[in-house]
C-alpha cells in the first residue's frame, strides 16, 4: 500500500513539474514557449506572420535564424540551428520534403476547431506537389496571373473589349488591331510580364500543358508539333509590331512594373500578376495619369481544356522541422497563419494580396471585380523545383532571341528557326555552353 501510495505522488509530481503535459505535440497557450525559425527573408516573416501571431499569444517567444551562406547541407543546417519552424522558398520546400526532413501536417487538415475548406484548390494542391503528396507546410497566400486591360485604348481603336479565357491566338488578334503612335509614344497591343520572346513562349507552352524541358531536365523537347504551332503564332504576332518584348539584359523592377508599356498607357493588354493592382491604382491620383482598365480570366491554350490556369506559385512556405522541439506550437503557427482571421486582418491591411483563403475576397472585402479573374480557373500549375539553372535558361533565352530575329528579317523559315533552336537547346542543356 505505500509503495503505491509513493509511486502516485511521484506520478503527480512530474505532472505539475511538466505544466501537465509531456507531449511536445500537444501545446499549451498558457505555457512560456520558445520557437526558433529559421528563416530566408526575417523582414518578410515578422511583419506577415511572426508580429501578428505574437500579439495574440504573448507567451510565445519567435528567435529568428538564417540559414548559411551558399549552397546549404540541410541535414547540416537543421542539426545545427534546430529550427522548429522553416520560412522557405518553394525550391527549398520541395528539396526538404523529398529529403524526409519535414513533420507531416496531413492530419492538421482533419483536425476539430480548424477549418481547411475555405483555402484555394491549387494551395492544397501544390503544396502536395513532390514525391510522396503529402502537404509537408503551410502558407498564407497565392500568386496568380491574368489579363489586364486599357478599356479607354479598346474604346479608341473601336476594338471589342477582351473576354475572360480567350485564347492566345484571339489575344494576338485583337493587339494587331493596335499600330499607333510613334517615336518615344508607341503604342503595343499586348505586353508581358516577364520579358524576352522565350518568356512568352513559355507562357503560352504552360497554357497548353507544354514544357520545353523533361522532368529529367536531360531533354529539350522544342521541336514538336505542339510548340511548333505555337512559336509560329507568336512569330506572327510580332511580325505586325505590335506585340512588347525586351530583352532580359535590360530588364528590371522598373521596367517591369512601373515603368511599364501597360501602366504608362501605351499597351492595350498585360498578363501580369496582382502586383499591378496597387500600381495601376496609385496612377489614379490624377485626371492625366488615370487608366481605365479591367482585369480577364488568364488566355487559354487553343488545344486544352478550357477554364485552366497554369500560373497559380506559391512565393512563400512555413513547415515544421520533423525533429522540431515543439511541433505543437510550430503547427499552431501554422494554423493560424492560415486562418480566417489572419486572411481578413490582411485583407483590410493590404487589398491587393491574392490570398489562400480566396473565399473572403468573394464575399467583399476586397472588390470582386479586381481579382476573381486570378483565382476564378482550376489549377493546372506545378510546383515547379527549378532543375534548369538560370544560366541555362539565359543561354537558351539568346538562341531563341537569334533565331527568331532571322525568322523576322526573312533570312530564315520558322521550320528552319526551331530546328537550330532544338539543336543549340540541346546542347546546352548537355555541355551547359553553347
């Protein structure tokens, strides 16, 4: 009888000492608690989610890390800086997860008390974008694309507005009934985001389900049928001069935001992304600078499946180190950076974010006309890890740039163009020169 008794009061002891629970998975709010991130952007993490979260739990204490200079050895990185929390990029997401080094939050979705049905398809969906399909992390928000329009240039050209999920080939149409002005004032009928001739092809590929590359990343696959047709359509469309495009050496956050052809008025289409939104509204300031503009459904690909959308990314992504010292409170972070509360504290704060609770910018506080058209089509996007480096994709960029300047002076046939463009593509991808 006092052997039990003893063995009772000792059970109760280590209770009371643990704060009656033993279970890191199980996190207690009223419990001090530390949580290390380690983290690719400090700025970034604490104004979006570290501040919010600490100023409704105040026994939370964040310490923020950066991972290593240079190319990092994650099993070396995490053993070292024993991070519960990782703010990673989507490249670093996918390499965690396939690395077996991330705690699977599956069962958080199914979890009472938190509900995950209002997020966006394509968050679940690309957040299980890897080997096993397993959603390893978390984020809070979603990138998009889609056609921007100058109604007032449509008025003045008498050409009918655009429509949601036209195709390319009805895009170009409607820019080549654009051709005016002159010198430093052109005026363009369409106009990417990104820049380059390959940049839009690329876009167009992704439209139809192309890639230019195999999953090996080996192979460059440029000289078939499909992007045959399409690389002739988009010759085509720059043959009228009318279509804008700039070499990636002169690109930059300038040129491609404020400065422009669209958001200076001298482009009658865009796709672009939400970032053009606060722009295009800050232009509004004054009578001279403001643009009548609208927003379509994303340009489909003639031969696919109607109502698709290649674009969707996801820029950031919170997961929990699978040996995390306190994977209850990391998950928590988690849940509650993807909360409803989290999505309308930041709606009110910031109009122009595409966030992945999407079903709060249907129901108003953010005007519906201005962005259902980024997150109206399914997703067809991949979560892209990036096998080909960017100095291969720069090289491949300026063959296809030469090419196709032949192509437009006559010396040669578009036949005749894509067969260099897959030979030199090949080979680059093997030597990495060309």
């Amino acid at each position: 009888m006092m052997r039990a008794l003893i063995v009772v009061m000792v059970l109760a002891l280590l209770t009371a000492c643990t704060g009656g629970t033993s279970n890191p998975e199980q996190w207690d709010p009223g419990k001090k608690t530390t949580l290390t991130v380690l983290t690719f952007n400090e700025r970034l993490f604490k104004e979006q989610y570290g501040t919010p979260f600490l100023i409704k739990n105040e026994n939370i204490t964040l310490i923020t890390k950066l991972p290593s200079p240079g190319e990092v050895n994650w099993g070396e990185e995490l053993a070292e800086k024993q991070p519960d929390l990782l703010h990673i990029t989507k490249e670093q997401y996918i390499e965690l997860a396939e690395k077996g080094l991330l705690y699977d939050l599956e069962p958080m979705l199914k979890e009472d008390g938190w509900n995950s049905e209002g997020l966006h398809p394509a968050v679940l969906q690309l957040l299980r974008d890897h080997a096993d399909g397993v959603m390893y992390g978390g984020t809070a928000t979603l990138q998009s694309k889609a056609l921007y329009y100058n109604a007032g240039l449509f008025r003045q050209f008498g050409v009918p507005l655009p429509e949601d999920q036209m195709t390319w080939e009805q895009v170009y149409d409607r820019a080549s009934h654009f051709q005016g002005g002159s010198g430093d004032d052109p005026v363009y009928g369409y106009s990417s985001q990104d820049p380059s001739i390959l940049d839009q092809l690329l876009q167009m590929g992704r439209s139809e389900g192309l890639t230019l590359f195999s999953p090996d990343g080996k192979q460059f696959l440029i000289s078939s049928e499909s992007w045959k047709t399409l690389y002739g359509l988009l010759v085509k469309a720059l043959e009228t001069g009318t279509v804008f495009t700039l070499p990636s050496s002169a690109y930059g956050p300038e040129t491609q935001y404020r400065n422009h052809p669209f958001v200076m008025g001298q482009s009658a289409m865009l796709v672009g992304d939400t970032s053009y939104l606060s722009i295009l509204d800050s232009k509004g300031s004054t009578e001279e600078s403001r643009i009548d503009w609208g927003v379509a459904a994303l340009p489909q690909g003639g031969q696919s499946q109607p109502g698709n959308n290649p674009e969707y990314q996801l820029y950031d992504i919170v997961a929990v180190s699978k040996e995390a010292a306190q994977p209850g409170a990391a998950k928590a972070f988690i849940q509650y950076m993807m909360s409803e509360e989290w999505a309308r504290e930041t709606a009110e704060a910031n109009p122009y974010a595409l966030l992945a609770r999407y079903q709060l910018q249907k129901e108003g506080v953010i005007p519906e006309r201005r962005l259902d058209p980024f997150f109206s089509l399914d997703s067809t996007a991949r979560l892209d890890g990036g096998q080909i480096t960017d100095e291969v994709l720069a090289l491949i960029e300026d063959v296809v740039l030469e090419e196709t300047e032949r192509v437009l002076s006559g010396s040669a046939t578009v036949e005749a163009a894509l067969q260099e463009i897959q030979a030199k593509g090949q080979a680059i991808l093997e030597h990495g020169s060309r």
